[in-house]
C-alpha cells in the first residue's frame, strides 16, 4: 500500500470517527445533517486515490481500444479473451498443452508463471512467443504480437468449442497508481479536506463566529479528550475551555492594536471580544454551580480573576482606539463596548 492510499484512508476514518463522535456529542443541537456531510466526505476521501485510478486505467484501455485495427495489425500485441469461462485451471493448460503438442505449427509448450497464477508459453515460428493466461473469471486470455496468435485462438475455438474475441488493450494489464506532481497535489488536497471536515466538526459544536476555526477545533479537542481518556473529567474539560477562552480573550488586544482604522474592523473585533468574555462568564457559572474539588474551584477563581484582568486590558485597547481620530463614526459603538465590558470587570 502506497503513501497516498495510507494518507486517503487514513483521512477517511479521521472523518468517519469524527462525524460519528459529532453527532453523539453536538448531534442535538442541530440535528445531523452536518456530520451526514462529513462522513460522506470521509468515505470520498478514502476512496478518490483508488477511483482516480480506475479512471484514468479505463480511459487508457479505451483509447487503445480506439484505435483502427490496421496500424496496429501484425505489429503491436493483440489480445483474445475466450466467451466460455473455464473453473479448473490446471485441467484446461492441460488440454490446451494435448492440443498446440499435437499441432505441428507450434515447437514448444512450457508452464509460466504470471501474476494472477499458473499459465502458458507457446513458441512458434522460431522466437514468436504466444501466452495463455487465465483470468480470476476463469476466461482465457491470448496474448502475442505474432499473427500466429490468431491462429491459436482458431484452434482453440475448435478444440475446445468455445470462441474468442479480438482485443486491442490488454485485459489482464494492472492499474498504475498514481504518481509524479499530481501525487503530491492530490495528497494537499485529501488533507485539506480531512482539515475542513473536522473542522466543521468542530463549528457543529462551536457555531459561534466570534472563534476562527483553529479556535473551534482546539474547543472541541477538550470534548475529545474527555470523551477518550478517563482521566479527564467533564468539569476538568469545562475548566480547560475557559481558561482557553481567556486565552483568546487576551490576544484580543494584539488583533485592536494591529487592526487598521477601519471602524467596522474594530466593532466586529470588539463585538467578538464581548462574546467570548459572556461565554466565559456562563462557563464559571456554570462550573460554580457544579459539584467540584477544592483545587477545581480554586482554578475557577483564578480564571475568574484573569477573566477580569482580560476585559480590562480589551477595554484599555478599544479606548484608546476609540479616541483614535481616524476611527470615525464607530468610535461611539468601540466606547460602548468598551463600557460593557468593564461593568463586566466591576461584577455587574
């Protein structure tokens, strides 16, 4: 198995696993469409390699196929594959063996060996070889590039009372994997798509846009961790997704004092830094009403605390935006979140 059918499937049963983790965990709360979506991707993704493949080795045998019989005649291999199919391979090389022996046309009959099991090697005429190959079907395959070919399909259209049918492509011919650029621009794409289908994932459970998408999937990656390792608690996983949200809370304040003077750039960034801020807050609430260790409410304090020092360091950047000239008319709606957001800071 090559890499990029290792990389395919591999992708394929990330989503799979995820979609049906999703839809056990977040499943309620929009139904499950989204994760339908996301293994569907999984089973396109595990087998586009092989599809691919197919494809492009059908097209090649067509193509052959196409072209006119007269340029390729006497001087290219011709292929005849029988119309009967034949169960007992050893019983039919046998008979076949009786038959080019008792013909005076052929001078030597030998076992061969072939990918597929036990065939047949038939020289004629001096250093013409023909070869009799049996398919996993059980059909007879003739191969050569000899006219002399054709005629051992005539005598064992007679001698075994069975007819043959004149092919230009080569029945028995294995697909290629793929290779070269293309590989590699196909490998970039399953794992994009394995990254955009545990991510939608990951906005099943976290459809809130104040998060990118890298900050979702982290969310849901603590949903993950409680789920598989027995150590972690939920109230241990709830605890880690707050102090995350602080986390993101406090890089906040990069993204204003990069942001440019676009006012409506500033409001959505503020608006956004509010929303994390309310969801932190329903997370502590939430906790505080829970059941917890002592050490546990001592953690729910202190991201309480730093909760509070967040609002205020995204206050302090929004004003000092706001009192920026250049953010024209949304310098009120900056000053308004602003507020909002240290009454947050005072316990209101």
């Amino acid at each position: 198995m090559n890499k990029l059918r290792i990389t395919a499937i591999t992708g394929g049963v990330i989503l799979f696993v995820a979609a049906t983790w999703g839809a056990l965990e977040y499943g309620n709360k929009d139904g499950l469409q989204q994760f339908v979506w996301v293994a569907a991707l999984g089973v396109l993704v595990s087998a586009t390699p092989d599809a691919i493949a197919v494809v492009k080795h059908t097209v090649h045998q067509h193509h052959r196929e196409f072209k006119a019989e007269d340029t390729r005649a006497g001087t290219k291999d011709r292929f005849f594959t029988s119309t009967e199919k034949f169960n007992n391979r050893e019983e039919i090389l046998d008979t076949i063996c009786d038959v080019v022996k008792d013909t005076d046309d052929y001078e030597r009959v030998v076992l061969n060996d072939f990918p597929e099991g036990t065939g047949l090697s038939i020289r004629h005429a001096g250093f013409h070889n023909s070869f009799v190959r049996v398919s996993a079907s059980g059909r007879l395959i003739l191969a050569g590039a000899s006219k002399r070919t054709a005629d051992l399909a005539g005598d064992l259209t007679e001698a075994l009372g069975t007819s043959f049918d004149q092919l230009w492509a080569n029945p028995m011919s294995q697909r290629k994997p793929i290779k070269g650029g293309f590989r590699i621009v196909l490998t970039v794409a399953l794992v994009t798509a394995t990254g955009l289908g545990v991510g939608s994932v990951a906005t099943a459970g976290y459809p809130s846009n104040a998060y990118n998408p890298l900050e979702k999937v982290a969310l849901a990656s603590y949903d993950v961790y409680a789920t598989v390792d027995p150590d972690m608690s939920e109230n241990d996983a709830a605890i880690a997704k707050a102090r995350f949200r602080v986390t993101i809370l406090r890089e906040s304040t990069v993204e204003i004092r990069w942001t440019d003077n676009e006012s409506a750039r500033l409001v959505s960034t503020g608006q956004n830094a509010l929303r994390i801020a309310d969801d932190t807050r329903s997370a502590l609430v939430d906790l505080r009403d829970r059941d917890l260790t002592a050490r546990q409410r001592s953690r729910v304090n202190r991201i309480a605390t730093d909760l509070r020092e967040a609002e205020d360091r995204v206050a302090t950047s929004l004003q000092k935006r706001a009192d920026d000239q250049g953010t024209g008319t949304g310098a009120d709606d900056i000053r308004e979140i602003t507020r909002t957001l240290r009454s947050h800071r005072l316990g209101s």
